[in-house]
C-alpha cells in the first residue's frame, strides 16, 4: 500500500511539474513569436494558420496565435521544445492513466502515435530552416522511442513472442 502511494505521488509530481514546464514554454514561445507582427515580408511563410483558416494575412491584427508558435518553432527552438517535450510526457501520462486496464488498446495507441510522429518528421524534413529542420529529427527519435518501447513493452507483457 505504501508503494503504491509513493508511486501515486511520484506521478502526480512528474504530472504537475510537465505541466507547470508546459505552461511556463507557451507563454515564452507566444512571446517570441510575437515577432512575427513586425516581420510582414514573413507572413505567407510562417502564419501558416491563418493563411490556411482565414484567408490570408492583412495586417499583423489578423495572426492568429498558433503562428506565433509555428514562427518561434523555425527561428528559437528552445522553448517550442520544451513545450514538445513537457507536452508528451503530459500526453503520454494520461494516455497511461485512461488504458490502464487496457494494454493492448494503449499499445494500438502509442503505435499510431508513433507514426503520426514519423509523418511529421518526414512533412518537416526538407525544411529550410534549422528549427523545424531540429523539430523533424526529434519527431524522428521520438516516434522511433516510442515504436521500439511498445514492442518491448508487448514481449514483456507477453503479448508478442520473444
């Protein structure tokens, strides 16, 4: 019992603090892309969003604010990923918790997943600049990771044979 609430706990911490990381990388990511109000030459490259949803960019009130993030990707990295790293530890903790009884549903999940990460990685490796080109191998690794984890993670559950 005693085990079982230090493990509780150790969750609870790991939860809380990816999400306090998450939150605190947002806000410094929003503000670093905000420099894409004063770059006009830059609005069909990196407001992606809002060319896509809204038609086009008029004037800097007209960004939405995922293109702040999509600008902060390509040109500061650092904080985007930290919002990419505290943000799957976040997804994959409540991934865990909502299949808890359900392995072999999580194990189909985390695959798709991966693969989904892998598309990214691909969509985002001929990239011209260093940020979304960092994006596209980390994408890479982590759908590798989590491939190669849910396959140990079935032989040793004895899902699949050794």
């Amino acid at each position: 019992m005693e085990n079982e609430n230090a493990r509780k706990s150790k969750q609870a911490v790991l939860f809380f603090g990816a999400l306090t990381f998450f939150v605190a990388a947002t806000f410094i990511s929003l503000y670093e892309g905000s420099q894409l109000d004063d770059i006009s030459w830059e609005w069909p490259y990196s407001a992606v969003f809002t060319n896509w949803l809204g038609g086009g960019v008029g004037s800097a009130d007209d960004i939405l604010a995922i293109d702040y993030l999509v600008y902060a990707a390509k040109f500061e990295p650092l904080f985007p990923l930290v919002m990419f790293v505290s943000g799957m530890i976040l997804f994959l903790q409540l991934s865990f918790w909502i299949f808890r009884r359900k392995k072999a549903t999580l194990s189909v999940f985390l695959l798709l997943c991966a693969i989904a990460l892998l598309v990214l990685s691909g969509a985002l490796m001929a990239s011209p600049t260093a940020g979304l080109e960092l994006f596209s191998r980390v994408f890479l690794g982590t759908g590798i990771f989590m491939i190669i984890f849910t396959i140990w993670w079935l032989i040793k559950a004895g899902k699949l044979p050794s």
